[in-house]
C-alpha cells in the first residue's frame, strides 16, 4: 500500500509513521479513509521528481526514502485542519500543500513549511 508507486519498489515503513496517522484520524475525530497520496519513494523516483520544476520543494535527503514520511488527505476534512493537527502532534515535519492538494507529514525532527 505504501510502496513507490512509480516503480513498485518496496520498503519497510516505520511503525511510528503508521502510529501517526492514526493519532491524526483521533484528534480528528474520524474514521474515514486516509488517501496517501505518497508514501516510501525510491532514490530513483526522488531524483526524477527533484528534476521537475513542478516538484522544486522535493527534499534530496527525503524521508520518503526511509519509509519515514507520507503525504495525505483525510476524507471529510480540510487540508488545513490536517495540518493544523498534523502540527499540534509535534511528532515529525509537517508540509502545506494546497496547490497540490495534500499535507506532508513525517517523523523527522519537528518542524513546518
């Protein structure tokens, strides 16, 4: 479910990532579907989305290359009251997206952008 969807590639995901979406679904208070948008992305994939002007913010030291980062929309809820939970978990970075219609969230150091 979380493998690079460009390539298929597989890579372990971390437990607290997966913890973390659904601590966002409870603060929330939902139970409707988390959509990921991305979730483990392979170096190869890194590398040719970098090299998109469309994807100039991708990371390239990325945490998706380490099964620790997903972007998503949750069904039923806006992007930014994702966010803005996403942020009041203090647990990883948190990415606004509007224009492409997702929020990042990681398990990296805590931060925002």
């Amino acid at each position: 479910m979380l493998r690079d969807f460009r390539s298929g590639e597989v890579h372990p995901i971390a437990p607290r990532l997966l913890d973390l979406l659904s601590m966002l679904q409870a603060r929330l208070e939902t139970t409707e579907p988390v959509s990921i948008i991305s979730g483990y992305r392979s170096p190869t994939t890194n590398a040719m989305l970098r090299g998109k002007r469309e994807h100039s913010g991708v990371a390239t030291r990325s945490l998706h290359m380490q099964g620790m980062a997903i972007d998503l929309r949750i069904a039923g809820r806006s992007l930014a009251a994702v966010r803005t939970a996403a942020l009041a978990q203090r647990l990883g970075g948190v990415g606004y997206y509007p224009q492409s219609d997702f929020v990042h969230v990681d398990i990296g150091r805590v931060r925002s952008w």
